[in-house]
C-alpha cells in the first residue's frame, strides 16, 4: 500500500497525573485526580494526527514485548494503521506527565532504550519506498533511517523538540530534514541559521506555543503566524498539541497549500488539542479543520 506519510518512531505509553500547580510543594502527600494512561509520545500524534486528516498513514517503532506494547499494537489493530515494530528487552518508551489546571506539563521521559541500539533496516525500508514524506522522531536508533529516506526521495521532516541549538544528538536529524519542527522554548536565533545554512531545510518551523510559531526560510524575512484561540475549546492539557500542529501542517502541505496557510492549520490543530484532556485523545479531524479554517475566513 502506498503512504501519505510513514512516521518512523516515537509511540510509547503517557501517564497523566494532574497536579495542583508546579513546581509541587515540598511535602510527602499530594492528593490527585484519577491518574490515567495513553498511548501517546510524539511519532504516535503526529501518525494519529495525519490518519484523523485523512491521509493514508503508518508507523514504525520500537517497542516492548510487555503488556505496553501490546497495548500499542491492539490500538493501531483498531485503528487499521500500519504498524510496522521491532522488539527489544528493555521494553516500551514511558513518561509520566504532571498537569496544571491550566494546562502547562512537566514530562518524566523514560526512553528506555539503549544508546546505539542498532535495527534491522527491513523494519522502515519497504514503508519508505511507497510513502510520499517520512516524519521521523528523534529516537537514537531513527537516525539510522536517514539515509533510506534520502535515498528514496521522499520529503522528510522531523521535529527536534526543545532542542537548544547545541546538543549534537540533534544534529543528524535538522540537517537530513527538508521541514524541521523546533520549539522555540530553548531555541537561539543562531541554532535556526545553523539549520538552514548546513542542512537540507527549506523551511524551519519554530513552535511558540501561546505566542503561535515562526516561520524562517532561506530566501526571505521569517514569518510571524498567530496562534489560534478556539473560545469554545479553552487549554485543558497542552499534551500533545506540537504533535498535532505537525500532523495538521504536513497534511495540509501535502496537500498543495503554501507554507503560512500550512501554518495557519497547524495552529488551529494546537488549540484544538489542547481542548481536551489526556494524550491524543480528541485530535481534530479533516472535516472539523475545514470547518474552523473558513471560521478564520
């Protein structure tokens, strides 16, 4: 089957515990609200995310042979995604995220695997020659599939997180990607122009959260785009919404449209999410962005 978009990494179990505020008080007991789980973590939104936009979607990752990533696989089972794994003792990705009322998260990231792990190549290859763009997650073992994806000729992207410009773990994936999707919450202006001077990048996208995102490219002034405020949708858990802003601005894209309206939709993608509670529960779908997208005028 030929794919829209093949996501290589990053599903894993997220969970939820919703806390008073952060930093939490110095004491030996805080009462919560019932703590949940999810299948969740940041090649999953963006892989969910696309499927709910109507793309046709997969992903490959490695994962457990534990009750977690049985979970995973009965969720993509459900789904009729591809779900494409390798196994590895020390078991499925896991992070603990803290809440605020207001949305704001702490992530406890447990990745689990060791650095260096090396995979069968088989386990990405085929997805790769039938997809037209291959996000790929800054998991350690990713970076291996580079080359193939360079080789085929798909677009890639890949979203470098709260990277800051310096730590060299990154580096493979920003120069490999023709789309880099970065937050701007320890970003230096300088790590951008390193982006698009070394790399392969026609455009870095910088995450800003409630102040929207940029848009920096070779050739002309960055852009600024608005975040979007969806009044009957007010922040209620900021998890997930970067995932969803990429999945929305891949899709739409992909889709023929230019950079800023690509933008335009991720935003409206980002509130969205956040109007809801948990991981990746309540992604917007294609009819609904439409929809908010010709609110927007």
């Amino acid at each position: 089957m030929e794919l829209d978009v093949f996501v290589i990494g990053g599903v894993g179990i997220d969970t939820i515990v919703r806390v008073p505020g952060l930093p939490l008080d110095d004491v030996e007991t805080i009462h919560v609200e019932p703590v949940e789980t999810y299948v969740g973590h940041t090649g999953h939104g963006v892989a969910l995310g696309c499927h709910l936009l109507g793309l046709r979607t997969g992903l490959a990752d490695v994962i457990g042979d534990d009750e977690e990533g049985y979970r995973i696989r009965k969720l993509y089972d459900d789904l009729r995604l591809p779900l494409h794994v390798a196994f590895h003792p020390s078991g499925t990705r896991r992070s603990v995220n803290l809440v605020t009322p207001d949305g704001r998260r702490l992530a406890l990231y447990d990745g689990r695997h060791p650095a260096g792990l090396q995979v069968d190549p088989d386990l990405w290859r085929t997805s790769c020659a039938q997809a037209e763009h291959v996000h790929v997650s800054i998991m350690d073992f990713a970076r291996q599939a580079l080359p193939d994806a360079l080789a085929w000729g798909c677009s890639i992207s890949t979203d470098l997180h709260d990277w800051d410009g310096r730590n060299d773990y990154h580096k493979d994936f920003a120069t490999a990607a023709d789309i880099v999707f970065v937050s701007t919450s320890a970003l230096t202006l300088d790590a951008v122009d390193w982006i698009l001077a070394k790399g392969r990048a026609r455009l870095v996208v910088a995450m800003a959260g409630a102040d929207g995102s940029y848009l920096h490219f070779t050739d002309r002034p960055p852009q600024h785009v608005p975040a979007v405020e969806l009044p009957d949708r007010p922040v209620v858990d900021t998890n997930g919404a970067g995932d969803a802003y990429v999945a929305a601005f891949l899709a739409r894209w992909l889709d023929g449209v230019g950079w800023h309206d690509a933008a335009v939709a991720g935003s409206i993608a980002g509130a969205w999410a956040c109007g809801s509670r948990g991981t990746h529960t309540d992604l917007i779908t294609a009819e609904e962005l439409a929809a908010r997208s010709g609110a927007l005028g």
